[in-house]
C-alpha cells in the first residue's frame, strides 16, 4: 500500500487530534501487533525533530490510529509549514509502513 497524503492544519497553542482508519479493499486492517508513530519536521530532509505526535492503537481490530498533540507542544513551535508522516511498525521493526505523509501548517496564536 503507498502512503496517501492528507495535509494538517494545527492551531499554535490548541490540542490536536485526529483519528484514522486504516483499510485494506474497503476492510478495516486489524492493527493487533502494531504500533503507530509520527514526526513533525521543519522539512523533508532534516534532522531537526520539531515534534513527536503521540499515537495510538485503542481498539486494534477496528484499524483506528488516534494521533494528538497537546497544547504544551504547539505553543512551542514558531507558526509555519511543517512536514509530517505516520508510520504502523511491529515490535522489532520487521515490518514498517508509512500510511501518511503531508504538511503541517501552524497558524499563529494570538491570544497567549
């Protein structure tokens, strides 16, 4: 399956969150065994980790991935173009696949 791309807008200084579901010919993927991660970057290429969005797998069976983050975190982050993506891996990482990738725009808070 090739990663689709779906672009976040997230609000400098709001909690974020959003949930997906994976699925296969129109079939929830059962996630039993998988782990969900995520990464915000400045770009693609850098080694600059921006952010890390918590994940996770509450009901395996239904392909639900819930990915957030807090308030705390985007308050700390200059208003701007990001770039993420979200990846499902199992315990030791022989298997790994990127689900989704895109940009994160950042708008700008006003009231602090």
């Amino acid at each position: 399956m090739t990663a689709a791309r779906y672009d976040l807008v997230i609000d400098q200084g709001s909690d974020f969150a959003i949930e997906f579901t994976v699925a296969e010919s129109g079939v929830a993927k059962n996630l039993s065994g998988y782990t969900a991660r995520a990464q915000l970057r400045p770009s693609k290429s850098s080694s600059t980790l921006s952010a890390t969005f918590t994940c996770g797998i509450p009901v395996p069976a239904n392909g639900k991935i819930n990915m957030t983050l807090p308030n705390a975190t985007s308050s700390g982050l200059t208003a701007g173009r990001f770039f993420y993506d979200l990846e499902i891996f199992t315990s030791n990482n022989t298997v790994v696949q990127r689900l989704l990738f895109g940009e994160v725009t950042l708008t700008q808070e006003v009231t602090r």
